[in-house]
C-alpha cells in the first residue's frame, strides 16, 4: 500500500512539472482567440508518439463506396469500428454492446443527422432545438442555417416554457465551461486533437434514429472518407495501448497538457 501511494505521489509530481513547464511557454504577450479552439497543443506529445500513427494507403485501396456492406452502418470501416468500441470499453464511457455505430464528418454533420433523425417530417411546424446555457455559439447557427422546416433553434434550455414537443442538445465536457454531462455524439477532435481529420461518431440505441441518421449522411454525403477513418483508427488504438499502459512517459505527457 506504501508503495503505491510513493508511485501515485510520483506521477501527480512529474504531471505537475508538465504542467509548470508548459505554462512557462507562454509569455505575457501570449494572445488567446476567443473566437473558436484550435487544438495544437497536443503537437508535441503525438510527436513524441513517432510512427505509432503512421499509415500507408496503396492507390488500389478504399476505391468502393462501401466499407462493410453487412454492417448497419455500410460506410463504416470495420477497423474503426473495433477501436471506436475498444475505447469506451477502457475508459468506461459509454455502452456500445447492442448499439448502432453512425460515422459522420466530425460532429457538425452528426448533430444536424440527429436533429433530422428527431424530428418529424409530418409535423405541422419545426419542433424547437434548444440546449443549457453556455452552450457551443455554433448551435443556433448550424440548426437554423438551412432555414429547415423540420426543426429551429429556440434557446436556452433552463428557461424554456412551452408545453409541447422540442429537442435538447447536451454536450459533454460541455462546450465552453467543461461540464460533464450525459454525450452522444462523440468527435476526434476533441478525443485526440485531430480536428483536421473531420470525423466523429455517434451510438445510438434507437434503431428508428440510427435509420434515419444514416440516411442523413447518405444523401448528405454518401458516406465518410475512409482514409480519414483508417487514420483516426490508428490514433484510437494508439491512444488505447497508452492507456493501458500508464508507465508510457507520452501518457503522462497528454494529461498534462490537458
């Protein structure tokens, strides 16, 4: 038990370090834009990572459609998939056992799937979409952009009234103040700091509203880039072979950044 705590003790140490080393980074005159994230500042530990995420794609491969014409999801790759579950297994976060998997081009895409898949195409007017304060700036936006009759944006969810039928969107950490909450949608922007690859996913239990969010991302888009998804694979199982090794300095190095 002695010797646990010393090694519990040792690691919160170098973590603190990390921490002291990078706040010296940034000057007095450093500026922070205020305006939308731009996760960089995971650079250095998936460098230290080296060719742990490195991927060769023959110009022969990922010419079809289809990844998996059995899956639910057919333009899901199944390796993705493994490690898409691999990860909430570990990390505790989520159920993916009799869950329907939908990939989507980050999590943009996914949420105006569910908003579709929530809605209802026979309703006489747009149900209301509204979501806790403080919430993502982009979600009025993106749910009134299209001017779609299906559904609008209606605000504050805390202060919301009406007795009748709408949408709550919830984010977690919630997006800005970092609260937990219950998620759905997940993206690997956020997951591992790879926002440029544009790919997250949802699980979803409904069969009814994975149908529909499919078919969302079908006309949409006919499916997700396979190269992105064969490359957030290799981040996934990179990031689940750390944890399970928490010995690996580059482990510990990404907590303290975070």
């Amino acid at each position: 038990m002695c010797g646990l705590k010393q090694e519990h003790a040792s690691q919160r140490s170098s973590s603190l370090e990390a921490k002291e080393n990078v706040t010296k980074k940034h000057s007095s005159d450093s500026v922070i834009n205020l305006d939308h994230g731009d996760p960089t500042m995971f650079e250095e530990y998936w460098q230290k990572m080296g060719d742990k995420c490195t991927i060769t794609i023959s110009g022969y491969q990922s010419l079809s459609y289809f990844s998996d014409v059995k899956n639910f999801c057919w333009f899901l790759e199944p390796e993705f998939a493994e490690e898409i579950k691999r990860l909430h297994k570990l990390v505790g976060n989520a159920v993916t056992d009799d869950r329907y998997l939908i990939v989507g081009t980050g999590s943009t895409q996914l949420f105006q799937a569910a908003l579709y898949a929530h809605s209802s195409p026979d309703a006489h007017k747009p149900i209301n979409v509204v979501s806790a304060v403080p919430y993502y700036s982009c979600y009025p936006t993106v749910a009134d952009y299209l001017k779609s009759g299906l559904y609008k944006w209606a605000g504050d969810a805390s202060t919301y009234d009406k007795d009748e039928p709408y949408i709550e969107v919830v984010t977690s950490p919630n997006n800005p103040d970092g609260r937990l909450r219950e998620p759905v949608v997940n993206r690997i922007s956020k997951s591992t700091g790879h926002a440029g690859s544009r790919i997250g996913w949802a699980i979803v239990k409904d069969k009814n509203v994975a149908e529909k969010m499919r078919k969302y991302i079908e006309i949409s888009t006919i499916g997700v880039s396979k190269e992105s998804q064969l490359r957030a694979a290799k981040i996934l199982r990179a990031v689940s072979d750390s944890c399970q090794d928490l010995s690996d300095e580059s482990f510990s190095t990404m907590d303290a950044v975070a």
